[in-house]
C-alpha cells in the first residue's frame, strides 16, 4: 500500500468512529476509481498489523466484509459483485 493510501487508512482508524470513519473513506477511494481488490488487500495488510484484541480491529473485518461483498457483508456491499478466490 502507498504512503499516502496508509495515511488516509490511519486517519480512520484514529477517528472516535472508526467503522463510520472506514466505511466514509472506503467510499471516497471507490469514488476516486480504487478497484474493490486494491481496497480489500489493504485492508488485509491492516488486519495483519493488528492485534486481535485491538478494539478497531473488528471494525477493520466488517469494512472489509462490506468490499469482498456476499453473505459476509452484515451491513450491504460496497460493489455490486463478490470477490472470488480467482480474484484473491
């Protein structure tokens, strides 16, 4: 992930509310034209620099359950289809 993607995912994390904070940058960077894979496999290296016990780190699973999108997406996909293992 570049710097600048990194520091637009740490201002989320830092917010009062982060799945809020995540969910509102999520959408910005779709808008901006980042693929839902680029947006999932961030995710992904935030989650494995995150403790599990790390009270964010719930909120960065269902951010990125929302991109992957299918029945893991609790609160309604951010894309239209679902990634598939071809596409990990």
């Amino acid at each position: 992930m570049d710097n600048r993607l990194g520091a637009r995912f740490d201002a989320a994390l830092q917010s009062a509310s982060v799945k809020d904070a995540l969910m509102s940058l999520a959408r910005a960077l779709k808008g901006e034209g980042y693929s839902q894979l680029e947006l999932y496999r961030a995710l992904g290296e935030i989650q494995a620099h995150m403790d599990g016990d790390d009270p964010r780190y719930d909120a960065v699973l269902e951010m990125a359950d929302a991109i992957h999108g299918g029945p893991w997406a609790k609160e309604g996909a951010l894309f239209e289809t679902e990634l598939d293992e071809g596409d990990l």
